[in-house]
C-alpha cells in the first residue's frame, strides 16, 4: 500500500470569508493595475508600460519604423505579463487619430479606420512614439519619477511618467474597474495649457472661470456640442455628467429646388459602417419616412449622403429625426474617477484634475533639479581636480612616471579626492593642451553659474511656479491651437428646443384602408376601400377589422395578452400582397391574439374588460406604446384574457356574460385608470364575460344579428348595478353572445 503525503497545510476557513478576500484582491488589482488612469500623466498600466519600452527601443519620432510585433514581445515579456492580443490592441488606439485627439504612436501600414475595420496584424505594422509621446517621457533619466521592480524582478518601470503635457484631459481615457468606472472624453491642449496657466497664477480659480478656458471637450472626430452651458458647467463641477454630440452636416442645394444632406463629421466613437446599416434598416422598415436613400461617398475625408423623399422637408426637421433614432447624436459620459497622486481612487472636478497635473508638475520639477545639482556637484568636482593637475602638471607627470602607484601620494600632495585622481588618471595626453585648460575653466564658471540659479530655485517657490508656467507655454506653442494638430475640431451649439419635430410632420398624408384579416395577417391599401366585400383573403382566411386610416395616424391593437400595441399606419405592408402576420411587426406571443383594432385619436377612451369580469376605462393617450414590446394597461389573474375593447362612446355599459346573462349600468361607475386590474364588471357562478360595449340608453342597445342590426330599447329589467350577475337576454337577443 502506498502512502501519500499531504499537500501542504490545510486551514479551515469560512467560504464567504475566504471569497471576500479573494474577490477584493481582484478588485483591488483591477481598479490599480488596469482599469482607471492616474490623474498625473493620463495613462493606464499597459499605455505607461509601452511608451516606457518604446523609449528604450529607440524609437523616437527622428528614427526609423520597427514592427508592432516587436514592441509588443518587449512589453509582454519584460513588463506586462497579459496576452499580446491585449497590448496590441491598446498600442492600436495609441495610434488612431479618430480615437485619440492627440495619438502617441506613429503608426505606418493599416490600423484600422472610422468604418469599424481592425488594424492589420501586428506582424504587418510599424510604428514609433510622436512627439507627444516623447513630452510625456521627458526626464525619465533624472529621477523625475520613481521606478518598481517589474513583475520578474530583472528590471524596473516607472510608477508614473513625468508627464510634461496634460494627457488625461487631452486624450481622455476609459476604463471600467470592479464597482467603478472612469469615462473622460478628449479635450483641446491648448485650452487646457490656458486654463493651467490661469491656475497657476490664480490658485482659487472657480469652475466657472476655468470654463472660459476649457469651454468643453474637443473630439479628434469633430462635431458639435448640443449641451447646455448650465449643465456642462455642473458636469465638471461635480465631474460627473454627459455632452450630447451630434455630427455635422452640410446642405448641398441642387437643381429643381431639390437638395441633399451631407454628413462631413462623424460622432465620436461611432463606426460610420454601423451607422449606415441602422439607417438602410430604418428606411426599409420605413420608421424614416422622409429619407429616400443613404450611401456613402467617403473617401480620406467623411461624405455620407442622405436623400430625402421630398424637398418639401426642411433639411432641419428631416435631422432632427435622424438625430432621435439613430447615432448621428451620442451621449458622450463624464465620470472623472481616477488614481491621485497616493493611488487613492476618487471622483474629481476639473480644478482638481488640473491642480494635481500642476502639482505633479512642481514635483518633477524639484526632482529633476535636485539630480541636475548632484550631477553638477560630481562634474564640478572632476573640473576642479583636472585644474589642480593643470597647475601642477609637471609635478603629476613626474609623480605617475616615478611611482608603482601614484594614486595615494597625489591624494596627499595635492588634497585630491578618489575621484578627482581617478580622473586625473584616466586623463589622455591630448587634453594636456593649452586649448582643453581654457574649455574646463569655461564649462567649469558655466556649471557653477548653474548651481547657483538651481539652489536658488529650490529656495524660491514663486521661481519654480513661474517655471512650470515657462514649460506650459512651451507646450501650448508645441501643440496649442495655433498648430494643425492643436486647432479645435469639435464646435457648440445651442441645445434644440423641447419642441422636436414629429415623424408625423415628416410623412405625406394619405388615406388608407388598414385591414387585418382572421388568421392576424395586416396591410394597408391605398385610399378608403368603399366595397370592403371586394377585399382578397388569402385562401382559408377571412375578413375581421376594417378601418380607414391616414398615413400620419397611429393604430392601437388590444391583443388578448392585456398589452396595447402600436402601428404606424405608414410603416404597415402595402395591399399588392396579403400583408404581414401582426406577431412579427410587434412582440406578440403565439398563443396570444389581436381582440380589437383602432385609429388612435388623442381625446379617446376605452373600455377594457377581462375574462374574468373585471375592467377599467384607459385614455387612449395611456395607451399608447412606443416600443414593440407594447404597453401592459389590464393586469391578468393566471389564466384571463382581454377578452374585449371597446371605445367609450354614451353613458352606460352593457355586459354579457358566457351564461348568457345581460348586465346594464351606468358607465360613470366604471373608473378611469392607466394600468390595472380594474374593478368588478358583473359576476358568474359559472364561465365568464363573453364580451361589453358601451351606449347610449336613451337611444337603446344595437346588436348585431347576422347581417342585420336590431336595436333594444325597454331594457328597464336589465338595468342594475355594477359587479351584479344580470339576467337572460330579452326575446329575440342573438345567440352568439356578442354585442358588437
């Protein structure tokens, strides 16, 4: 029999605690190490980790191109243990110019396009960093930043970049972490460079007042704002909120009066391909009345083409209900959730994001001059030592030709340090001339000249601010808006007014005669049908609802499941064929059918009943749906059905039930509701409501017999109370038990 050990210890712990530990460490790692951008330099792990190791390849915007896969190897095998598929895709957006207001990457060969196309694989790309890239790693070599230990051990990265130009706000970022998410859109550098340098001369500058610098974001893409001022003003107060963006068109007038819409400039993050798609959708399922054709005419500039049906249309109205349905207007989100400078996530406002920029700044800025001292300080101290041998240059050469080993007697002689000697030692004949004497005293007066402005701009704050505003400029005259880069892409304007143009504004009107067969089959036929006898059936169908209509009207459809549906009579199958079954135009469950079919009208109400008795009046208006899911207006017990709806039309209700029982009272003791179960119409022993309509009394109860119409007027025995059971109909009542 053979032993087995035990695998290691094993400690008894609760599933739930030992769940929460683990599933924060997750979390923890997602919000630090992937998810949210640091507020200093803009950037996420694996964007830092690639411009680091791109940095270290050389491959500066003076030099030459190298393949993507070769950058990707350096990252993933010294820096960010994750799949290449992952980074390649993130140096991708580095080097897209629609996505990023400000890339980072130079890319040569295909990286995709606005029409959603991926990028060529990385063994077919090339790339270097751009000059932004590089303002963002200037100063890595001068302790301007901290550096760890990468994820092997056997190098080391930065924490954070130093980060001369503005990144977080320039290019935006993205991210969503475990319980949070960050969502910053791109803004203009130069503004944002306006805004810092008010910033620093004015500590206490309000929200307000910086907004006159960064009036909103500046998408690479274009396109214009439509957000009131009120509200982006609270967005980066609170660092939360949203800018509706819409693309930018042009009208081209041509002959006849007739003119076309073109798109020149595209939402942000909206894939034109995509886009095009939804509109052909919407204009075969003719929910785009007014529009006749799109197609696209692109080519390295954006040309989408819309056609409308009539030039009757004004080219504002015809997009306003563009804008509505389709994604020529986003919603672009704010969520300013990013790591501070303790790598503590929060949400900040702009003066806080810039601040922390600004302070990030300052810090970089004593670093680095701190390193430039110590290296003056180990320059200074060599100058002075080869000064001394200058002065005493026959001594020296003398002392090294005469002794084994000189270093320790010239230390004495002359006061040297260990290095000074050393490169005194090291020294090559040819700096023994005259000419290399003069050039060490004249870098040696330079460097002290030098220390002397640091240590003193390490002593003065003020020095140092208006030295950050120095570097500001700097940057703003590298890629302000005076520049093609820097220029403001995106523009505002005022946001439309509540009232949106209706589609029904849009859609010619003409009569039409809506027909739904039987078996649930509707179309709608041009003009009103006068012999409604002479309409076609498919064969082993029939006739049910007829109803004239016009295009621009809406049709409600009570189907027995208790929901309203609604119908564009403009958007309904054309009469040539026999039309289309009403459960593929709406979300209308198999075993569920139409029970009633109307022309919507504002001021018109309905009676609802089930089959178990109870009903309720419902507005048209509460009826209404906007999506084909319908709206649920009569709640069903298990089991019931809408069994009929009829429009509210007299003063009281007439009840039948299935056993045949007649139910008359007054329609005021029916209450009007928007959704519900309603109230008791009549109750049964046995079965239950076969059907209800409303009338008048005074003029009598019309049923329908066959193909004649009798009217009851002494209907005195049948006169009760609501929830009541009635009585057998009077003589001559139909025997089919319904009253329409």
């Amino acid at each position: 029999m053979i032993k087995t050990s035990p695998i290691g210890e094993v400690r008894p712990q609760p599933l739930a605690e030992a769940l929460g530990e683990r599933y924060l460490s997750y979390a923890l790692s997602t919000i630090m190490s992937r998810s949210l951008p640091d507020v200093r330099d803009g950037l996420k792990p694996v964007h830092r980790r690639l411009l680091y190791a791109m940095r270290l390849m050389r491959l500066d915007p003076e030099t030459g191109f190298k393949k993507c896969a070769r950058v990707v190897g350096e990252v993933i095998g010294k820096y960010h243990p994750h799949g290449d598929v992952a980074v390649y895709d993130a140096m991708v957006r580095l080097a897209q110019d629609f996505a990023q207001r400000y890339p980072l990457v130079e890319g040569q060969g295909n990286f995709g396009n606005l029409d959603g196309d991926n990028a060529a694989a990385m063994r077919y790309t090339e790339a270097r960093l751009t000059a932004v890239a590089t303002a963002l790693l200037d100063g890595l070599d001068e302790d301007a930043v901290d550096f760890r230990p990468t994820y092997d051990g056997e190098g080391e990265e930065p924490l954070v970049l130093p980060a001369d130009f503005p990144n977080l706000l320039a290019n935006g970022a993205t991210g969503i972490a475990v319980g949070m998410a960050t969502s910053i859109p791109p803004h203009n550098a130069g503004e944002l460079c306006d805004a810092l340098l008010h910033l620093v001369k004015f500590p206490n500058a309000t929200i307000a007042k910086l907004l006159e610098f960064v009036p909103g974001p500046d998408f690479p893409t274009g396109g214009v704002v439509v957000e009131g001022r009120d509200a982006i003003r609270e967005a980066y107060a609170s660092g939360r909120g949203g800018f509706r963006l819409r693309a930018k068109y042009e009208v081209e007038r041509n002959k006849g009066g007739t003119y076309w819409i073109v798109v020149v400039e595209m939402p942000y993050q909206v894939q034109k391909s995509r886009l095009i798609e939804r509109i052909a959708e919407l204009i075969n399922d003719k929910k785009l009345p007014a529009v006749a054709d799109v197609r696209d005419e692109s080519a390295d500039d954006v040309r989408l083409i819309l056609e409308p049906k009539s030039r009757n249309v004004e080219p504002e109205a015809l997009m306003e209900t563009l804008f509505r349905q389709t994604d020529l207007e986003v919603r672009v989100p704010l969520n300013m959730n990013v790591l501070d400078a303790e790598h503590t996530p929060r949400v900040m406002n702009l003066r806080e994001v810039l601040q922390a920029f600004l302070d990030h700044r300052h810090v970089v800025l004593v670093r680095r001059s701190k390193h430039r001292l110590a290296a003056i300080a180990r320059r200074l101290e060599i100058l002075e030592g080869y000064l001394i041998a200058y002065l005493n240059i026959d001594a020296v050469i003398k002392l090294i030709r005469q002794e084994d080993d000189p270093k320790p007697k010239m230390m004495k002689r002359w006061g040297l340090t260990e290095t000074q000697t050393e490169a005194i030692l090291n020294m090559r004949l040819r700096a023994l001339r005259r000419l290399e004497e003069i050039e060490i005293k004249r870098e040696h007066d330079a460097l002290s000249a030098e220390k002397r402005a640091l240590d003193k701009l390490l002593k003065d704050e003020k020095a140092r601010w208006a030295t950050i505003a120095d570097q500001i400029r700097a940057i703003r005259e590298r890629f302000g808006q005076k520049t093609a880069l820097g220029k403001r892409r995106t523009v505002f304007a005022e946001a439309p007014s509540a009232e949106i143009v209706a589609i029904e504004d849009l859609i010619e009107r003409e009569p039409v005669t809506v027909v739904c067969s039987a078996m649930g089959w509707i179309r709608a036929l041009k003009g009103h049908v006068e012999d409604v006898d002479e309409i076609r059936y498919k064969e082993g169908d029939g006739p049910r609802f007829v109803l004239r209509a016009e295009t621009t009207d809406k049709i409600l459809a009570f189907a027995s499941n208790g929901r309203c549906y609604t119908l564009g009579a403009d958007r309904l199958p054309g009469g040539r064929g026999h039309g289309e079954p009403v459960k593929l135009m709406v979300e209308l469950e198999q075993d569920h059918e139409i029970v009633a079919l109307f022309v919507h009208a504002p001021e018109r109400k309905y009676l609802v009943a089930s089959s178990q008795g109870h009903g309720f009046v419902v507005k048209g208006e509460d009826a209404l749906a906007q999506t084909r899911a319908g709206r649920q207006v009569l709640n069903l017990a298990e089991g019931a059905r809408l069994r009929a709806a009829v429009s509210v039309l007299g003063d009281h209700v007439a009840v039948l039930g299935e056993n045949r029982k007649l139910l008359l009272f007054a329609l005021a003791d029916v209450p009007e509701m928007v959704r519900g179960r309603g109230v008791i119409l009549q109750k049964y022993q046995t079965g239950g409501l076969a059907d209800a309509v409303t009338f008048t009394l005074v003029a009598g109860l019309n049923v329908k017999s066959g193909d004649k119409v009798r009217n009851f007027s002494e209907l005195r025995d049948w006169l009760g109370k609501r929830a009541q059971a009635g009585r057998l109909p009077p003589l001559g009542f139909p025997r089919h038990n319904r009253l329409g």
